[in-house]
C-alpha cells in the first residue's frame, strides 16, 4: 500500500533538456517536500508546499521549480539540468509541517 | 540553523553484534526521525521519537530531548540492516520547524 508514489524511479535525460519529475500520495497531507540528495551526502530540502502555498528554499537554484496541481500530486521541473544536478530526488508528506515527515521511494537522475 | 551530528560515521559488525548509534543536535526540536536508507536509496522510516523510548523487533531508540541526543540501538545485527542510518529534525523554534535538517549518516556493514 504504497503511500508516497514517485515516478519514474529512474530518468535519464541530456544536458540542458527540461525534465519533471512527479510525486503522489494517498495519505491526504496537507505538506509535500522536495529534497535532494547528491551521492554520499544527506538530504536537503529544496522547497516545499503547504497546500497551494509554495515556499523556497533560499538556496535553491533558479533552476528548480515546483507545481502542486491539487492535494495528491506534486511536480519537480528542472529547467536546465546540468551535470551537476545529478542526483536522487526525495519526495515527502506531511500532515502539518512539523509532523512526521513520509517519504517516497525517489527518483534517481542521471544527467548525461 | 540547527546542527545535526551522527557519529560514528562508519561502522562494521559481523552479524549477530550489537551496536549503538548516537544523533547529536544544537537545539531544542519538536521533531526527530531515524531514518534506514536501502541500497535502492529508499529511505525507510524506523522511529519518530521526539522524546522518550521506543521499541519495535530488534530496534530501539532513545532521545534525551533535554541532553539534545538520540540513540539508535540494533541488536542482534543481520546482512540485510546494513546501508546508511540518517538522524533527521526539525527545531522547535524559529521559522523553520518544518525543515528536516539530516546529519551526515552511519554507513553500517553487517557481514556474514
């Protein structure tokens, strides 16, 4: 019963070709995350949306952006991937945004 | 904003061994996961434990919320425990009691 749904798990796409990547869920949470996470490092937090309220991280490059259609689904667009934008992308849920967080499975970017 | 320290980074057991795995934070938080990654990058969620003790199969945690540590306890260690352990939190205060900040991991090894 797989709650936090991302897909693909894998995409491969070329320098500087648009890509988006998708995240549902069934739990109903008010919160979805966007983390990334390069190889052999730990996670960190892109943006993340409280219902259709959208907040950034200071950080987060230009290149990144985000759609939340409705509640079940979310969107990571990467305008220009560079190679350095290689790396796994985590989506999350939380009911509240100092909930529990549950996360998906991922989706493992290769940019070639 | 808060500092999340795990240590020790790199452990190596043989199955059968017990071990202990220690979450340091910097500030008072509100929220405190420990997270299993998989060898596929999943990240499975093992214990949302704020405070107090916790137990489920051959796992236990701990958090002394008023010392700012975790413990992560793993008895009897098998091949398939192994992969990187993440402490995650959110802080109580300031505007960012919705961000997981992760430290930095403990690569287990569990060999036969």
């Amino acid at each position: 019963d797989a709650m936090v749904i991302q897909n693909p798990r894998y995409q491969v796409t070329q320098f500087g070709k648009p890509v988006t990547l998708s995240c549902s869920q069934t739990l109903n949470h008010n919160v979805m995350y966007w983390y990334q996470q390069k190889s052999s490092q730990a996670p960190k937090l892109l943006f993340h949306y409280y219902d259709k309220d959208f907040n950034n991280e200071a950080d987060t490059p230009d290149n990144f952006q985000s759609r939340r259609p409705n509640t079940s689904f979310c969107f990571l667009d990467i305008r220009s991937p560079g190679l350095g934008d290689a790396a796994m992308y985590l989506c999350a849920t939380s009911r509240i945004r100092d909930s529990l967080k549950y996360f998906g499975p991922g989706t493992r970017l290769l940019v070639l | 904003g808060i500092q999340v320290e795990q240590s020790p980074p790199d452990l190596i057991l043989q199955e059968g061994a017990n071990s202990t795995l220690r979450c340091n934070f910097s500030d008072s938080v509100n929220n405190l996961q420990w997270f299993h990654q998989n060898p596929w990058g999943q990240l499975i969620n093992l214990f949302y434990i704020p405070s107090g003790t916790k137990q489920n199969g051959r796992l236990s945690a701990t958090t002394v919320a008023t010392e700012r540590y975790s413990l992560l306890y793993i008895s009897s260690s098998q091949t398939t425990d192994s992969g990187v352990y993440f402490c995650a939190v959110t802080p109580n205060s300031g505007g960012s009691n919705y961000k997981l900040t992760f430290g930095k991991g403990t690569l287990l090894t569990v060999n036969p």
